[in-house]
C-alpha cells in the first residue's frame, strides 16, 4: 500500500507559518522551545504574511519560502548558525544559516530561505 498525504493537509501547516509568525531571529544555536530562543537571539525582525510565499515543494510536497529580511539590527555578538520563526509565544520553525560573526549595533541581513513539507515515503 502507497502513503499518501493530501496537498491540503500540507498546506494547513504552511498556512499556519504564514498567518502566524510575527518575528524572525537570528540565533547563536537551535532552540528547543519558545522560550529557549530568549537565551540565543542575536538579532530579530518583526515579519508578517506579506513575507511568505507558498507554493508546490521542490521536488514533492509543499513549501514556503521566507522572503529575504536586510538591514535587521544585531542586538548581540556571537555567531549566527539558525534562523527561528515564531508567533507570540510559539516556535514555529527552525532552520540553519551558514556560519557568521555578528557584531552588536551592526546590521545582518537573513536570506531567502523555505521551510519544506516532503510527501510521505
């Protein structure tokens, strides 16, 4: 029997990051939850459904692409290495981000990235 996972299903949770992150951070390490992002931001960005696109998955699946967030002030030093979106109080994702020093009262600017939802296999 093939495993299946319907386009709308997907797309529930696409539509959950898109309507609700409010912020970007730029963190020092990966989270494990909301409240360990307090501990490792960087920097951050306020961000609304304006910045997200969802579309197809690129080779199955479903995604969102984040658009790209420049000029976003550093607020600490240390080295960014994950990107974290969030709502309220609420970890939505977490993605990584190539290796960079950041420097407090710089600016950094957060690529492009998607957050991709594979069919089942």
């Amino acid at each position: 029997m093939s495993k299946a996972l319907p386009d709308a299903i997907l797309d529930a949770i696409a539509d959950a990051i898109i309507a609700g992150a409010t912020t970007i951070y730029v963190c020092s390490a990966q989270p494990a939850n909301f409240a360990g992002i307090a501990a490792l931001a960087l920097a951050d960005v306020t961000v609304d459904s304006g910045d997200f696109t969802k579309a197809d998955g690129d080779s199955s699946g479903r995604k969102v692409t984040v658009s790209q967030q420049t000029g976003v002030t550093i607020d600490v030093s240390g080295t960014a290495t994950h990107v974290v979106g969030a709502s309220g109080s609420v970890l939505l994702y977490v993605t990584t981000c190539a290796s960079q020093a950041l420097t407090a009262s710089g600016t950094v600017t957060i690529s492009s990235h998607k957050i991709e939802c594979a069919d089942p296999v």
